[in-house]
C-alpha cells in the first residue's frame, strides 16, 4: 500500500511494472526498480484520462515512499508461498492417481481452485473499480457535491438545481448498485469456497480414520520431523514449519517415498517419480532461501559478484522445477526469479539482516532495520 499499488495478491509486480501474463515465461529484459517519480506519473494519468483495468498498472494512489526508496523482497512470504503451493501440489497428486477420491470429493476438489480464480479476477475488478474515477471515486466525487449543492441552498431549491441534484442521486444509486453487484459476487464465490473446503475436510477425515490411509502415514512422519499444519490461515505450514520441510526435505521425502509404497505397493513407479519432484524443488528453494539469508563473508566486488551470480543459478534451476512441474509463476516466484538477486548484487552487505522474517530461526536485530530506514537515501 506504501507504493499506492495492489498487493500481492494481484497479478501486478511490487518492484517493476509488469503484469502477470508478461511473466509467465522469464521476461528477456526487467527493468529493476520502482521509479516513484513514475508512479505518480501513472496515477496521474489514471486520474486524468479515467484508466480502468490494466490500463491502470496496479496503481491505486499516490506512493508514500520518498524516491530513492529501496523496498526490499519479502522472503518470508515468498518461502512461505512456494513451500505450500509446493506441498498443496504433492497432496493434490497423491488425491489424483495414488489414493484414488470419490466422484464427488473430486467435485469439491475442483471447484475450490476454479472458484479461486473467480475469486482473485473479481477481487481484481472490484478494486480497480472502486478506485476508479467512473467507479468508486465518482461516487465520492458526486457525494460531496450533492453535499455542497444542499448545503449551499438558503431558500428552496430552484427546479434546475433540484433537478441537478436528483440526477446526481441517480447516478450515485447506480453506481452503488454496480459496485454491490461485485461484492456480492465476491461474497457469494468466498461462500461456496468456505462451504466446498469445510466438505473437502470432512471427506478427508473420512479417509484418515482408515489406519491404512496414506495421509495417516505422511502426517505421522510430518509429526515426527516436528511439522504440524498450522490451525489458522486455512491449514498452511507456518514460517518454522517450511523452514524444517526444505532443510530436512531429503529425509523427509524419503521416508514419505517408503511409507507410501508400503501402503501402495502397485505405484511404486509415480510415488517415486512424484516424491523425486517435490523433495527436488524443496531441496533447491532451500538453497536459493539459504544464499538470500546469508550475510555477506566480504564486501570485495569480486566475492559480491561471484557469490549472487551463484545464487542466480540457485534460482535459475529452481524456477525451472516450478515449470517443470505445471506451476503457475505468481507475483511472489516472478519477484524471486527477477528481483531477489538483484537486490542481494545491489544493497551493501546484501539483503539477509533486513528482509522480515527471522533469518533461518536467528532474530533480525531491529537497529539493522532502522539503519536502513535512516540511511535508505544512501541506496
């Protein structure tokens, strides 16, 4: 919000200006950097010539920044992403040819990801409505003046005024209307989804109180190795939880590999196949988290370049896993594919003391935070 732009979950970029369609395939040339000035630019223009939709570049408002900030990438949410949408996929494969569901938990299945999308575009369209000059903020706009109108009236309205403000009133009914339409929509999709995930739930427990249940035997382990879905955010791995499953994946994988040919001996072949592609994109997602939170042994030029020409491997190689495997490159995997090293090659000492989230279970000092809030005219 900072930036006066849409958040993450949009299809919009927080460090260029690109928008997800442009990202889906590593675009050839990134230019890296926010240029403030550049945004107040666009929202000018959105203002002025009334852009809608992507015409609008995710810009909402006016940025809060002063130029020459620097926004650092948010690894914790980016590890957090890319370890559950990593896990979300291992689950959703083992529904689809290991443990074979019911028709109609296959329904449910289904409707969860296909309203998501619905979800996220009419999200989308609702936001860049209401801070549309033909939308949202035209109702604003025509509520103050109809304010105005009223307030400045000393004796009875003339008929010409009245019939002024009467249009006004109109204009502002309809719009609340478009807009309640949308949210409505929103409301409606969020429902079925809640609803869809409360009968997924139930069907899955149906499942676990068989002891021969393969998720009996993968949450045991999970157990064991200290990872516990988290009660909140909709059953997700925490920060610790994705940590632990990246650093010990090898093992943990394994370990998985056996107990799920124990329990189905006749796939062997797609549960080894499927375990090899997932502890392969944790083992190199912890390598690419592992270099972003380290700090930096030397500020000598040639170190600095060798050790982020490195990390940029790391990432090379992992982003082509995430392909390989049919994901979808989000806002959070195009900000690590083309801005995390950029950002590890260009502010001193890299990024590791001051990114958010606790570096690999050690507590980032709060003065490195405000060292760099002080001194962020000097990046």
């Amino acid at each position: 919000m900072i930036l006066g732009r849409e958040g993450y979950a949009s299809w919009w970029c927080m460090f260029c200006m690109r928008y997800k369609p442009e990202w889906q395939q590593k675009p050839e040339d990134i230019i890296q950097g926010l240029d403030i000035d550049e945004l107040i630019a666009q929202h000018t223009s959105n203002v002025t010539q009334q852009h809608t939709s992507t015409n609008m570049k995710g810009v909402k408002e006016v940025p809060y920044l002063k130029k020459g900030t620097i926004v650092i990438f948010p690894c914790l949410h980016g590890m957090l992403g890319v370890g559950n949408a990593i896990m979300d996929f291992f689950y959703d494969e083992i529904d689809r040819f290991v443990e074979p569901i019911t028709g109609a938990e296959l329904a449910v299945r289904q409707s969860i990801p296909n309203n998501n999308v619905l979800l996220e575009e009419e999200v989308h369209s609702l936001t860049l409505w209401n801070n549309s000059v033909t939308g949202g903020k035209e109702i604003k706009r025509l509520t103050r003046k109809v304010k105005e109108e009223c307030e400045s009236v000393k004796q009875p309205m003339t008929l010409a005024k009245h019939t002024i403000v009467t249009d006004m009133k109109s204009r502002i009914e309809a719009l609340t209307q478009v807009g309640e339409k949308m949210s409505n929509n929103i409301t409606k999709l969020k429902e079925e989804i809640s609803t869809a995930k409360k009968k997924l739930d139930a069907f899955r427990k149906l499942r676990k109180v068989t002891h021969s249940s393969v998720y009996n035997g993968i949450e045991r382990i999970l157990k064991e190795h200290k990872i516990v879905r988290a009660s909140y955010h909709g059953g997700d791995f925490n920060g610790v939880n994705i940590i632990t499953l990246m650093q010990e994946s090898q093992d943990i994988m394994d370990e998985i590999k056996v107990e799920m040919v124990t329990q189905k001996p006749t796939m062997e072949v797609e549960i080894n196949k499927l375990c090899v592609e997932v502890r392969k994109a944790l083992v190199l997602w912890d390598d690419v988290f592992s270099k972003a939170n380290t700090k930096y042994e030397s500020t000598d030029a040639d170190w600095v370049k060798e050790y982020c020409d490195e990390a940029a491997k790391s990432v090379k190689l992992a982003m082509f896993q995430m392909r390989l495997m049919g994901f979808s490159i989000t806002p959070k995997l195009h900000g690590l594919e083309c801005h995390l090293v950029h950002q590890m090659r260009t502010v001193p000492g890299g990024i590791a003391m001051l990114i958010e989230h606790r570096s690999y279970g050690q507590r980032i000092p709060m003065k490195y935070k405000r060292n760099f809030v002080r001194a962020e005219s000097k990046y």
